[in-house]
C-alpha cells in the first residue's frame, strides 16, 4: 500500500524518486529505494541506498541543533544568552538562544528581496541590521535567519566553523561518516542532483541561496547526508542506540520544551492545528523536521518509532507541495505498522 502510494508520485513525476526508512526500537519495518534522478552531465541516475541528498532545513536539527546542545551541555553557552552577547551587531538585545532555537524571535521569515544565487550580498551584516516583524516571544515564524545566527555564534564560542565543529564533536563520533557540507567532488556520482538552473540541474552544490552565498556552510542549510546516517541520528535520539556525547536529558528537553507546537529545534505534534508533516495519526508528543528539497525525520519517542523520508523533489521545480506526500506517508506507516 505504501510503496503503491510512493511509486504513484514517481509515476507522475511529482518527484523523481525516494530513499525510506521505517524502524521501530530494533525492527526495521521498511527499507526501500526507487526512482532515479538526472545528473548535472545529463546521465540518468539511480536512486540507491547509499545515495547523498542535499538534506536543506534538517541541517537545522542535524548539525546546528546538536552543536548548540553540546555547547549547553559544556557550560560555554546557556538557553537565556543574548544573541547579542556573541554577535554584538545584531540589533535586538532582548533575543535569546532559546528564542531562535523555538523560531519565536522576532525574525521575519527570510531575507527580503529574496536571495539569488549569482548575487554577491553580505547575508550576516542584512540579518544583524534587520527589524523585528513581531514582539519576541509572542509568535512563531520559521526562520531560516534564527538558524543561520546559531550557526554564526557556534563559530563565534567553539573558534571553529561550524562544518569543522559538527564534524569533530558530532558527527564522527556519532558515526555519520557521510554527513558533511560542501562534499568532495569525488562523491558527485553518487550525490542526487536538485533543481535544473540555468539548464543544468545542481549536484553536490548546496541548493539553497542563502546558504550558498555563505559558501555553503549554513546553520539554517547546506548539510548533504544519506539515509544510513540520518537512522544513525533518529536512533540516538530515541535511545534506542546509546551515545555518550550530549546527555540524554538535553536532547529529551527538545522535545519537551514547548511554545506551541515547537520544541527546542523541532516541530512538536500537540494533536492540535496546525497538522504537521507526519499527519494526525501519529502520537501526540512525536517530533521531527523537514528540508525544502524534500527530505524529513518524524520520530514517535513513545512507540520508539521513526521515518526517515529522502527525495530530491525539487527536481521538476518547486511548484510540488510536499507536505501532502509527506502526510500519506506518515498515515500510511501508522495504518500499516502500528495499528494493525
């Protein structure tokens, strides 16, 4: 049902294909790949297991969430820091780690006009000199700009970019051996291309402006990953796998810290609107995040459940609402694993 579902899309060339991966505790439920996708030469690609996405907004949780909560974890940094105290060009004193962290700061949404990618624009000295489009802590507006100044005072506190600070304290000893920004060239076969521009289709390239500009390192954007990686990831957090590097109080608060349906990086399910990306079926308290490209984690931390769901959906422009896939996804794991 699932995978007629999933192949329905690829048939319609609403995406190009998919990598999923469905566990629950040690049981993996499903593992699969289809579709194929066309390179930068031109060639056409098979989507595999070990293929790399551009996973876009999940670097937000893969590599920037983490980073923060080792640096809470170490006493460098505390949840009620000012922005400020780190990057003192930034205009708003009263905005905190926790505020961009639960994307209620202040900051609009994204840069106006919006970024391109053949601009030359200073993306940090625009963020530090903006308004506020709100009172902090009286709404929530996803913000790309929140993410890209946690990345900043990650560098700021660690003396370390943020590629070279996620690789060493989080993901080489978490063991995500294939989770990197700016990957080698040497990886380009086996990287999923994005979008077509200027007609050709970008691979191993971050696709998302902002975070290009930035030379492709960005706490909102820019981390490439597979799907054995991001089980590796979506495991820790759930305990199912143990680690040792943040303790596991810090990464359960994520979840727990609420300010309407958003933890501490995460979306939260509150069984209230707005649904989220993994439907109404799934338990209330699950959490998880999406990339623009098409790619999410949605975790049930009570059935120590997960989904890791990977498209390159981009590929035939941005017109394709993702969130509806995403949704039959997740009902369809619940209808075929759980209630049953």
């Amino acid at each position: 049902m699932l995978q007629e579902y999933i192949e329905g899309f690829i048939n319609d060339q609403k995406i190009p294909g998919v990598v999923i991966h469905v566990q629950r505790d040690l049981d993996v439920l499903l593992k699969q790949n289809y579709g194929n996708f066309t390179a930068r030469d031109g060639s056409t690609q098979s989507i595999m297991q070990q293929t790399i996405f551009d996973i876009a907004s999940l670097t937000k949780v893969v590599a920037t969430l983490p980073s923060v909560l080792l640096l809470l974890a170490r006493g460098e940094i505390v949840l009620e820091d000012s922005v400020q105290k780190f990057l003192p060009n930034f205009l708003h004193e009263t905005v905190t780690i926790k505020n961009l962290l639960q994307h209620n700061s202040g900051l609009q949404a994204d840069l106006s006009p919006p970024v391109q990618r053949d601009e030359i624009r200073n993306i940090l000295e625009e963020i530090y000199l903006l308004k506020l489009s709100y009172a902090t802590g009286e709404n929530i507006v996803y913000s790309d700009l929140g993410m890209i100044l946690l990345g900043k005072i990650i560098e700021e506190v660690s003396g370390k970019s943020l590629n070279s600070f996620a690789n060493k304290e989080i993901f080489k000893p978490w063991n995500m051996q294939h989770t990197t920004f700016n990957p080698s060239k040497y990886l380009l076969h086996n990287i999923a291309s994005t979008e077509l521009v200027n007609g050709q289709y970008v691979q191993g390239e971050v696709h998302d402006e902002k975070a290009f500009l930035l030379e492709g390192v960005s706490g909102s954007a820019g981390l490439f990953s597979c799907v054995e990686d991001l089980v590796k990831y979506a495991q820790y957090w759930l305990g199912i796998s143990k680690q040792s590097i943040i303790p596991s109080e810090w990464l359960d608060l994520c979840h727990a810290h609420l300010f309407q349906h958003r933890g501490l990086g995460f979306e939260v399910w509150t069984g209230q609107n707005p649904v989220l990306s993994c439907g109404r079926r799934w338990t209330v308290g699950s959490f998880g995040h999406t990339g623009f490209t098409g790619t999410s984690i949605w975790m049930d931390p009570k059935r120590k459940l997960f989904v890791v769901l990977l498209t390159n959906a981009v590929h035939y422009g941005r017109h394709f609402h993702m969130k509806e896939f995403r949704q039959g996804v997740h009902d369809l794991v619940y209808e075929m694993y759980i209630s049953n």
